[in-house]
C-alpha cells in the first residue's frame, strides 16, 4: 500500500515500485493500492525533471507489464481532484470496500 506521494518523500513510491517488481521478479504476485496521496503515484505525463528526480513511469511500467496489479482507491482520487482519465494505462480504479477486500486476500502487506 502507497500512502504518501511521489518525488521527495523519503522516496517511498520508488521503494515501493522496487519491493512490487522485486516480487514479480521471483515469480510471485504483487498489487499495489494506492491511497491517500499515493494516487498520484500512478499519475500519467509525469515529468519531474524540474526537481531533479527521474520518472517513475518506467518503473510503473515494468510493475505492470510483469503482471503486477495496480489499483488506486476513487474516494482518494476525487479529493485530489483526480478522475481515472489521469491515470497510467493499466491502473484499475475501486472503491473503498474492494480495497478492503484486496487487503484482507493479501497474507503479507507493506505499507509505504
């Protein structure tokens, strides 16, 4: 689970993107939900070149195309004033109790 945003936090989207692909990398399966601030993750057109930060799009991209599933939470997305259009390719919106259903068939979670 992404709770913070992306670029300067303590890099913790970066470092949750490298736990998920690490993950699929050994064949296992990974999703990542997005919430809070974490939705703007998966924001797509990201250039964060001005601060002095590589994108994380391509990171985003290797998650997905190893089979990661990435889903960002919609109460989370409308108070940023974000709608599923300003998403990456490939990321499922849900809601708050099919979020919670993903948490509960999970057996290990990290929160990030």
């Amino acid at each position: 689970m992404l709770t913070r945003g992306t670029y300067g936090h303590w890099d913790d989207a970066f470092s949750a993107i490298q736990v998920g692909n690490a993950v699929l990398a050994v064949e296992e399966a990974a999703t990542m939900l997005l919430l809070d601030d974490g939705v703007y993750f998966a924001v797509k057109g990201q250039d964060p070149s001005d601060i002095g930060f590589a994108n994380n799009t391509n990171y985003i991209q290797d998650f997905l195309d190893l089979g990661g599933r990435l889903m960002a939470l919609d109460v989370s997305l409308a108070k940023r004033g974000l709608s599923p259009e300003d998403l990456m390719d490939g990321v499922a919106v849900i809601s708050a109790n099919q979020m919670a259903a993903e948490v509960t068939r999970h057996n290990v979670s990290v929160t990030f």
